[in-house]
C-alpha cells in the first residue's frame, strides 16, 4: 500500500505540468467542473459575520481553489507537490486571487495533525483518496477538520475512481471482455496519464467510509457517464456545452450515475445534518 501512494506522490512531482495539461482536456475539464457543479448546488451561503474558509486536500494546480475564491471563500490548498504548489501559486496570482488562496505544503496523511477541528466550511476530498495509503483514516481527518456545529454550514466532496466505470472502460472503449469481467471485482484499476495504478472503489465502500467517519450524505452523483464512450464524430470540444448539461442529467440519476467513471459524494457532519432535518 505504502508504494501505491508513494508512486502517486512522485507521479504528481514529476508529472505536474502533464497534470495541468490533462485539466485542459475535454476529459479534465468535464471531471472538474461536473465534480465543482455538483457540489455549488449544496454550498452554504456566505455569512454576513464571517467568510466562509475551504480546504482543498491535494488541491494540486489550484483549479478547484480558484473556483471557490472566485465566490468570496478563503482556501487553504494543501498539497504535498512543491511543484504543484508552484503551478497553484501562478494561477492564484494571474487570476489575482492570491489574497484569498493560501498554499501549504503537506500530505493528507498528516491532515489531522495539521489543522484544529472545526476550522472549515468546505471540505474537497477530490480524486485523492485514490492515491492514499489509508482512505478511511484521511476521509475520518477531512470530517474533522469541517464544521459540525448546528449551523449547517459544514459540507464535503468526495471524488473518487468507480469500479463500474472501469468495467465499461475496459469493455466499451478498450474492447477487452476479459479486462472487464476482472474488473467486476478488481481493487485497483489502472491509472493511464502516470501508467500506474488506482485504488477503486464502490458505491457501497464509500457509503461505508463516510459512515465510520460521522458523516451524512446529502447527495450521491455521478461523474463522466456517457462522455468516455461517444463515437469519435462528436467532437468532445465543439459539443463541450451539450455534453456537459447531459452529463448533469444523467449524473443526478441513480441508474445512470451507478456506472459513471467517478462517484462523487456530497457530505454533512452527521450531527448537523440531523439538526437541520430537526429544525425543518
């Protein structure tokens, strides 16, 4: 396990300008901006006492980072890439949003030791846990870190690598039946931009995990559905709009999100999910 992760550390070392450029592709850009879409519908509203503060864990080139300052929230980008940060520290400056992004150098794995419970709003846990020696010991540290008082305003989001889509991907686009029946139980699937490999996971084990972790979910979504698998005619770039506005319908639909490439969760403290459903 402790190689896994230390062969995603590296991989984002070295490779962090091909990983600036992968965000620029259809493919990077649906990811992003479905996984940001779906959770601006569940963020809080900005209090008149104070500013909202967001975490991004393994924030990376700061896309995400950016995204949230651009509503008027802090962020605190943590990452363990000085390179990434590097990249995160350029975009902050000439979006000029480097007032409201501070970048600090660190891994998920020592989450807990570095920041106070309690100390966000906005917790993103995207496309990390994937990459993590152990998942549910960083999912347990990103809830406490958030918000969990009655106020409500405490939210997560969770992005991860879904098996399901790595069956279709391997049957749909690679045509390789034996792949994707292995895949029907694999743990690990095969990460193509690093050529390395990627923990997977299901619906049910994240459910489990965010369980454990005192966490309530609001909301279940799916993430690059049909978009991998179009024929080449329809140009991911022209059609960008239209594949994007389907990929929201579709990812809000249990039957067709249960097979998107990634699921993505949108969490509450347990507590405060409770007390809101309460008062309402």
């Amino acid at each position: 396990m402790q190689k896994i992760a230390k062969a995603g550390s590296e991989h984002f070392q070295s490779g962090a300008d091909k990983y600036a450029a992968y965000l620029e592709t259809p493919e990077g850009r649906l990811r992003s901006d479905l996984a940001f879409a779906h959770l601006q519908d569940f963020l809080p509203l900005p209090e008149s006492r104070r500013p909202l503060l967001g975490l991004d864990i393994g924030g990376g080139t700061g896309a995400a980072a950016v995204r949230l300052a651009r509503l008027g929230i802090h962020v605190t980008l943590l990452d363990s890439s000085p390179t990434m940060l590097e990249i995160a520290k350029r975009t902050a400056r000439e979006t000029g949003l480097d007032r409201k992004i501070t970048l600090k150098l660190g891994g998920a794995a020592q989450l807990a030791n570095l920041f106070p419970a309690g100390s966000f709003d906005i917790v993103l846990c995207n496309n990390l846990l994937e990459y993590v020696d152990d998942p549910s010991a960083v999912l347990w540290a990103a809830a406490r870190v958030m918000r969990s008082d009655s106020s409500g305003t405490g939210i997560l989001s969770i992005l991860v690598r879904n098996r399901a889509g790595e069956v279709l991907k391997a049957g749909i686009a690679a045509g390789d039946l034996e792949a994707a029946e292995r895949n029907l139980t694999a743990a690990w699937g095969y990460e193509s931009l690093f050529a390395g490999r990627v923990r997977l996971f299901t619906l049910d084990s994240l459910q489990a995990m965010t369980k454990a972790a005192s966490l309530a979910v609001a909301a279940e979504r799916g993430v690059r559905v049909i978009s991998d698998y179009l024929p080449p005619q329809i140009s991911r770039h022209e059609e960008y709009g239209r594949i994007f506005e389907l990929e929201r319908k579709l990812g809000s639909r249990p039957e067709f999100s249960a097979v998107a490439r990634y699921i993505q969760v949108i969490a509450r403290p347990s507590c405060a999910l409770s007390s809101k459903e309460g008062g309402s």
